[in-house]
C-alpha cells in the first residue's frame, strides 16, 4: 500500500460501520518456539539485540525478528503485540504479513499445475489470457482486461491499475471498514480506466493482478481459492498458526496493527481498516515459525515445488524499481551486489509491514514482521528504512 487516506486530511476517522471487527483485542501471546532455542550461541546475537532494541526505542510498537544462516537460527521479538492490553510482541506473535500473501498465491498456481490430472491448469495456462476464464462483463471493461494473460498477471506486467491507489476504494473502506470485500466488487473501482501501459511493455506492481489470479484459479478449479491455499500448501507444511482473513476466524493472539494516522506523532489503531483482504494480494496472518516452515520448503530445501515449476517462477523479468518479479515472487534490494540480494517477498499494509527473503548467495534468510505501516508517509517511515538497512547489513556483509 503506498497511499494514505485523502479524508484523514479532513480530520475524518469514525468507524461507521456495524459489521463485527475482524481482529479482537489481542489476550494472549504468540506460541513458544517449536524448537529448542538457541539464539544466544549465535555470533550475531549481540548485534541482532542491539538493533531490536534501538528501533523499538525509535518508535517501532512490536517488532519479531528470525535470521538463518550458517551459524543457525537466531530469533527475537521486542514491544507490544496489543499497546493498550500490554501484550508482548514475541517471535510467535501472529501478524500481517499483506502483500507476502502473493508468494503463497503464486505458488499456489504452481501446485495447481503440477497436480493438472484434477485440475487442469498446466504451465502455457501462463501464456493464456485472463479472458478465457473470465467473463467477458468483467474483461471488457478491464483496462488491456482482453489483452493479458495469467503470467503477465503474476509478473506485473499488465499495465491494469491499482485498486489500492484508487481515492474511491479508501473512502469506501472508511466507510465500511470491516466490510469483507468480493474481487468484483474490488475491480469495479478500476472498470474502464486508462491503462498504465501496453500489456508486457513494462513492470509495475499492481495489487489488482493477484484478485485477477485469485479469480481465475476459482475459475479454473470451481474451488475458492482460500480451501486450495490449505489444501495444497498450509496443511502439508502444518502451517497451523497461518490464517487467511476473513476466510478464517482470527484468533485472540493476533496483533494490533499501528499507523500515525493524523502525522502528529501519536499512533492509532488501524487494525480493523480492511483493505480488501481474502482476494488474492493480502489478508494472509502468521508467525516467524510458520513464514519459516514455508520459505524453507519452497526457496532453501525445494521441496515444495517441482525442479520445473521453482525455475519458472524465478525466471525474472521486467524491473519495478526496488525490485525485479518473476511468476508470483520478487527480488529485492536489486540495488545491491548481486549475491545480497533476496528472493521472496515483502509486505506492506496501513498498520502492518512484514518481509520474508532468501538471500541464496548468502546461505541467510530474513524474516520480520513489524506491527506499524511503513509503506505510508510518517515520521517512521525512514525509521523502518534504517532498520531494514541495518539489518541486512548485519547478516549479509
């Protein structure tokens, strides 16, 4: 998400709607460590406190932190999971991981491939257009909507706008912030705009791309999306502590998710401003453990994928300053030397930001989750990018 509300300006900021928040007051925290830790032998331990440390003192509310690497797996967690019920943030914490959900998604189209006997979708389904799983009331007043296809869509190279940069959108979920949003209703704020570009000219990051693969997979498979997310990936890793919102119910351990909303130095709840969550580019929950059993599965140990499937999705293409996407995952940090430079996914929404990148040059492996928006303009936007910095040049240097 890189856009702040245009009414907040206003002094506007009451929830209106009657709908049942989505995300409870955090009660209890994150789950222990499923394995024996060891944290404190790892030679960077000192450093990895130090830095937790001094951007929670910088402002950060909660922060969880994992590095793998050579010497092994060092976790940590500081601040508040719930400010006002003065729950910890811990490196089980449950938060938002928003825009990481597309890595899931695009796996999930590789799975669904490979698994073509009962699904039908197979590897030049990436060169089909969307249009022949979509009907054509919704393609035809979608921008280059008959031109692009399934792969396109998942690289980003569609020139179809972003429903999250849409002032209409924000002042709907103002209005309905609990609402839970269809992809129809979602890319009706889009019919019939300009495109941002020729159909495979470019790459820039659209959100409504990934609605658009959500929607054809359920096309495709006559399933929702969110049952074949668990089938085929979340329970064959046990990922028992991932949720998908709304599908599932949040539970009680989730965070809160922060934002200085007003930019006068003072942080609020956003938790429950639902952006769309459930259709595709965001919504997915989970902890270090679990974003940890995935990454592992799909990016270090491959054993999720199929050799031809993994070397499709990483066949990089068009550059979207910072970062460079492939089918359904990025690389990042694209402005470093080429073996500090991460494969995976990062996550962006108004009170939560998360990142979950493989640095295979490296043998390292990042994963955070941090329970403020970073992505919007505040006065701790830098303070995150500092951190960020920081970090990678802690473990990767």
């Amino acid at each position: 998400m890189k856009k702040i509300f245009l009414v907040i300006a206003l002094g506007i900021f009451v929830f209106t709607s009657c709908r049942k928040a989505q995300i409870t007051e955090t009660r209890s925290i994150g789950e222990p460590c499923p394995w024996t830790d060891s944290s404190n032998l790892h030679p960077k331990n000192s450093a990895l406190n130090a830095l937790l440390v001094k951007y929670k003192s910088k402002g950060l509310p909660g922060i969880s932190l994992l590095v793998s690497d050579a010497h092994g797996t060092w976790i940590g967690a500081i601040g508040k999971a719930d400010l006002s019920n003065h729950i910890d943030f811990v490196p089980g914490t449950i938060s938002k991981i928003a825009s990481i959900t597309k890595l899931f998604i695009g796996t999930l189209v590789f799975k669904l491939m490979e698994d073509s006997v009962n699904t039908g979708m197979s590897y030049k389904d990436l060169n089909t257009k969307i249009n022949h799983w979509l009907p054509s009331r919704i393609t035809n007043k979608l921008p280059n909507g008959n031109e692009v296809t399934l792969g396109q869509c998942m690289k980003h190279e569609t020139g179809i706008p972003d429903v999250i940069e849409e002032d209409k959108f924000y002042l709907a979920v103002l209005n309905d912030p609990n609402k839970k949003w269809g992809p129809e209703e979602l890319l009706e704020f889009i019919y019939d705009k300009t495109p941002v570009f020729a159909p495979g000219d470019t790459a820039i990051y659209s959100n409504t791309n990934t609605i658009l693969v959500s929607m054809v997979i359920e096309a495709q498979t006559g399933k929702k999306h969110s049952d074949l997310l668990k089938q085929y990936i979340l329970n064959p890793l046990g990922m028992q502590h991932t949720y998908y919102q709304p599908h599932d119910e949040l539970p009680n351990e989730v965070a809160q998710g922060y934002f200085d909303l007003y930019n006068n130095n003072t942080i609020v709840n956003v938790s429950n401003l639902v952006t769309g969550a459930g259709n595709g580019y965001g919504g997915i929950y989970s902890n270090l453990f679990d974003l940890y059993k995935f990454i592992n599965a799909l990016l270090i140990k491959q054993t999720l994928l199929k050799p031809q499937s993994l070397s499709t999705m990483r066949t990089y293409g068009k550059t979207d300053d910072p970062n460079r996407y492939g089918y359904g995952i990025m690389k990042k940090f694209i402005s470093r030397p080429s073996d500090q430079q991460g494969e995976g996914h990062s996550g962006r929404d108004l009170g939560y930001t998360a990142n979950l990148f493989y640095f295979q040059n490296k043998g390292v492996t990042h994963i955070f989750l941090i329970n403020y928006g970073t992505d919007s303009d505040s006065g701790l936007k830098q303070v995150f990018k500092d951190f960020q910095e920081e970090l990678l040049n802690i473990t990767l240097n």
